[in-house]
C-alpha cells in the first residue's frame, strides 16, 4: 500500500479516537488495528458515531433485535451528528427477517408537497434558481425519518416503542460532549447555518461563538421532540404538537409543507432489488434508490472480466470500474426515478444480458469518451452528509440503514422549537431536465418535480449473503459517490480478499459519466495514474475522502464491525451481555 495513504489512515485513525477520548497511557495505535473488523460475539452496531453505536448496542444489550437497534441508533444520531442524522429528513432502511428469511426494503424518502409544482424552482428566464431549491423553505420535502422508524417497529420490532427512543433522549437532554468533528462542522457552516435564526440558537452559544471540543452540547428543543414522539408515536411529527411547529416555521419562511402533506405522508414497503454476483446473492434498495439497480448492473458487467486477477488498486481495475460506472451513471439520468409515478425497467437494467451488452463495449486499453456514451435503450416490448449505519443481532436478522438531510445540515433552516433541521432533499429532483444538480447528476423527466413524488437518491444500503445466509451488510454517506463506494466494497471483498476493514480503508475511485472525470483518492501509485492518463481518463484528486462506510458481518462464528476511518467519531460497537433497559 502507498506509503502516503498508509500514513493518512493512520492520522485518520488517531484523530477520530482522540476526538472521543485521549488514548490511555503507553497506548500504541498501530495501522494492523485498522486490518481487522472489532469482534463480538452476540451482535454489531457500526455508525458514523460511535455514542449512536453505543446506544444501539445498548438495545441489544436489553433485549431488542436488529430492528430495535437500528432504531435507537438513527435517533441518537439526531442528536449526536446533527449535519445528517435527523427528524426532518428521510432514508432507506433494508431488513433481513431471520424468521421469515425476507428481505424488506422501507423507503422512507422525503415527498414533494401537496402543492410542489413540475417548474416550481424556475426563474422568469426559465432557469433554475438554485437558492431556491437548496437554501429555502420551499427546499424541504415532507420528511419521513419518524414514520418510516414508527413502521419498521410497528412490523418487526420487539422492545416498546419508547423505551428506543430513551438514548437519544438522554443525550438531548445531559447534553453531548463536542467532540473534534462536531467542532469543525459547527465552525465551517457557521455563516449559513447562522442565516436562520433558529438553527443559529441551537447550534451555536447565546453569544454567538462556536462550540468547543470538550464544551457540554445540550439540545432541549429536540428533547422534548424525541419525547413527544417517544410518548405518541409517529402522529406527534405528522399530526400533532411538532407538526404545527413545522407548519408555522413553513407559514413564516413561505414553505409549501402544510397540514394535508404532513398527514398524507406514508412510507412504502418495497420489494427489494436482489442480484448474484459470483454465486453470492446482493440485497439492495429499489427505486427511488437509483442505487441498487446500478450496483447489480455494475456486478452484471463486472462478471465478464476476472477481476480478482487485476489487483485492486491497478490501473486495469480502477480503468474498469471507471468505465462500468460510466454506463450505469449514464442509465441513470434516463431511466430512474420514483416508481409510484414512473415506470422503471428494473428488470432490463439487471439482466444479465444487458450486463454483458454493455461489458462488450468496454476496451480495457482505452477509456470511452462520456460525449459518446448514451442511456440504454429500453428494447421494445445522491449531500455527502448522508449517514449509514448497519446493525446485526444474534438471531440473525439484519438492518442496512442510509438516511439524510441531503445537505450538510440540510437547508440550514431549523423548525422553531422543535429543535431540528429541515431537509434540502426537492433539490434531489430535476428541477430542469438537462440540468445537472449539486452533486453534478443529470436527470429527465422520470425525476422531474410532482406533488406527492419523491426524488430519485443514491443511498444504496445493501446486504450480502453466502450460501443463503447473511455475510454483510455495508452502506455509505457520500452524494453520488455512494454507489461507487458501495461496488468498490463488495468487489474488494468478493473479488480481491478483502476483509471488512480491509476494504473500507482501501484507497477508491469515482466516476459518474459526467462530469467526465475520474476522481482518486490518494493512496494510488504514480505509474497506476499514469497508465490511466494514457488510456484516456481526465484523472483529478478527489475533494476530500470517497464514501464513509459503516458495515457488520458475520463469519467463523464471530459478529465483525468495520467504521470507515475517513471521518471522525465513528464506531463499531458490540454488545456485552444482555439486561434490562435501565
């Protein structure tokens, strides 16, 4: 490995655990520590912060299942990672129920307003007013974080309803302390977060200066939401005390989300996207998650190259993933959208047929221009602050969770005394067909706006089994560089030998058709680059680290956890031995 990204990691490691707690005395942090998965025996929790893995392994711990956890864990991080984790957001939750041997796909996506218009963030000149539709009222979506909680506990989950919601409760109301990241996020978003007076309160001290590392973060707002919700469920958010509280913040900023879209909000149960790829089964999102369906279509191609045999951090595997991406990003802005309102061909998009179509138009010595790369034809007849989080139990079930407020902190509006922010998640639409989005993603009409739709994402949680059992679960934070994450982990597992921590400190790459550009994180050796500039690929350093993966597995008996070190804060948290939730 490159001796510069070794050394990176290595800080990456040190500063995320000194940002919790210095090290004890005489401790030596080691790059093998980053080799291996954390160990357990009974369950894991692994999340982008490690006091969220800690209260999910806390419902473990008490008795609660995978689902149970997976829901402690997202309400933590509300309070704990206030930039993605939320209540004014939406996600994806993917479920595999041990008892029935399902995999349940929740998509609890934010939803356009009953009264969200198709050009509804088009200027007199008919271009896109991009204020508008991320920095705005009329930038949020409906949110579906606490219903679509409130319906995986209502199917699947085993504790009461309230008692999930105790950590985060706790943490809300004792207060946080801020830790090096928070600090930073705080600092660097103080300008726009402090455009709206509410977030300013909340996020920033009565005088107007920053949180500190080490200061008492106390958010009591936000408490008495999670209690309310804790206490009524699901109908305290969406009917009751908190949702006037979002109508009123909506009546003052000239918002569009009222009474009618509240209550109308519902999440779907979908049939999950399911695929092979060399003899192992992949569970991953549907639609409006685009990616699922482009991890299968990226396997499919993939199959047709013996890919163990490049090497994973070759110019010939970084050259193929480049250009499988290419393809399947180019389907994207075509072919996906949300499918209550757009009839996705799901079916064509991960055959294998196509899979091989495409892999036939791959020159392995010669990277395709993007000018010459098309979506499919249908034959006849994603804010990088994002968050996932992955939880396995004992009995075996599984959850593989991605949720955000788009943004880092969203729109940077919070609801008046409710404590927490609202999702800039309408700008996830083609707000013009042609007309790339902040994350550079193109799109048509499948994604255009519509009241009661909702946006087209890149949050692919996904889950891998072996010989029909639960191997892994993995997921990432990351835009539109989440899919290509994604593949990159499961490719270094299957095809390169990876273990889980292996994989996620392995240097990555991204590609998305346009821009045409291929993006490398450090870590890649200068001739690997060089081959690839001769081949044709407009190479450029990626801005800032690919992905963030939290991911669990099971094998040899043992429960494994693997925290992707290029953020700060994050954990894989296993449970000790059962008791009551105190």
């Amino acid at each position: 490995m490159n001796t510069r990204f070794l050394l990176a990691v290595v800080l990456s490691f040190f500063f995320q655990n000194t940002a919790l707690a210095q090290p004890a005395e005489n401790t030596v942090i080691r790059y093998s520590d980053l080799q291996h998965p954390v160990l357990g025996s009974s369950g894991m929790v692994a999340a982008q912060n490690r006091l969220s893995a800690e209260s999910g392994a806390r419902i473990l711990e008490a008795g609660g299942n995978a689902i149970d956890a997976a829901i402690a864990t997202g309400f933590s991080l509300a309070v704990t990672l206030p930039r993605a984790g939320n209540l004014g957001g939406g996600g994806f939750m993917l479920i595999h129920d041990v008892m029935t041997g399902e995999n349940i796909a929740i998509d609890y996506r934010e939803m356009a307003p009953q009264s969200a218009t198709r050009d509804m963030y088009l200027d007199e000149n008919g271009d896109v007013d991009t204020v508008r539709s991320r920095f705005s009222h009329l930038a949020a979506g409906v949110p579906g974080t606490v219903s679509g909680f409130y319906a995986a506990h209502q199917k699947l989950g085993r504790l009461p309803w309230k008692s999930l919601l105790q950590p985060a409760i706790e943490q809300a109301r004792d207060g946080i302390i801020v830790t090096h990241g928070l600090a930073k996020f705080l600092r660097e978003r103080q300008q726009r977060l402090c455009r709206n007076d509410a977030a300013c309160a909340y996020y920033y001290k009565a005088d107007g200066t920053v949180y500190r590392v080490g200061d008492l973060f106390i958010q009591k707002d936000l408490a008495n939401s999670l209690q309310l919700i804790a206490d009524q469920g699901a109908d305290a958010f969406y009917k009751g005390d908190i949702a006037e509280l979002i109508i009123a913040e909506m009546e003052r900023g000239g918002g569009l989300i009222d009474a009618a879209s509240l209550s109308a909000y519902k999440p779907v149960f979908r049939d999950a996207v399911v695929g092979t790829y060399r003899g192992y089964e992949i569970v991953s999102m549907p639609p409006p998650s685009s990616g699922g369906i482009h991890i299968m279509q990226m396997l499919n191609i993939l199959e047709s190259f013996p890919v163990a045999e490049l090497g994973a951090s070759s110019a010939d595997n970084i050259h193929l993933l480049a250009e499988v991406a290419r393809f399947a990003f180019a389907d994207r802005s075509e072919h996906l959208g949300d499918p209550d309102h757009y009839d996705v061909p799901i079916d064509w998009l991960i055959s294998k047929t196509y899979g091989k179509q495409l892999a036939a138009l791959i020159d392995m010595q010669k990277a395709n221009d993007s000018n010459d790369v098309a979506p499919g034809v249908l034959p006849a007849y994603e804010s990088e602050d994002t968050t996932h989080y992955s939880v396995m139990d004992s009995d075996g079930n599984v959850v593989s969770n991605t949720y955000t407020l788009n943004f880092s902190f969203g729109s940077g509006i919070a609801v008046s005394g409710a404590g927490f922010l609202l999702n800039n998640e309408m700008d996830d639409f083609s707000a013009k067909p042609g007309i790339m989005n902040a994350f550079g993603l193109l799109g048509g009409e499948a994604n255009s706006v519509a009241a009661g739709k909702r946006p087209l994402s890149s949050m692919t949680p996904t889950l891998v089994f072996a010989n029909g059992r639960p191997w892994f679960a993995t997921g990432s934070p990351g835009g539109s560089r989440i899919i290509t994450t994604v593949l990159q982990m499961i490719v270094n597992v299957i095809d390169h030998g990876m273990n889980l921590a292996e994989s996620a400190n392995a240097p990555r790459m991204h590609h998305q058709w346009y821009p045409d550009i291929l993006s490398l994180e450090s870590g890649f050796s200068p001739d690997t680059i060089r081959i690839l500039k001769e081949r044709g690929h407009n190479i450029q350093s990626a801005r800032g680290p690919i992905g963030n993966t939290q991911s669990v597995g099971f094998s040899d008996g043992l429960f494994q956890g693997a925290s992707d070190t290029r953020r700060s804060g994050a954990g894989s948290v296993a449970p000790v031995d059962p008791g009551p939730l105190e």
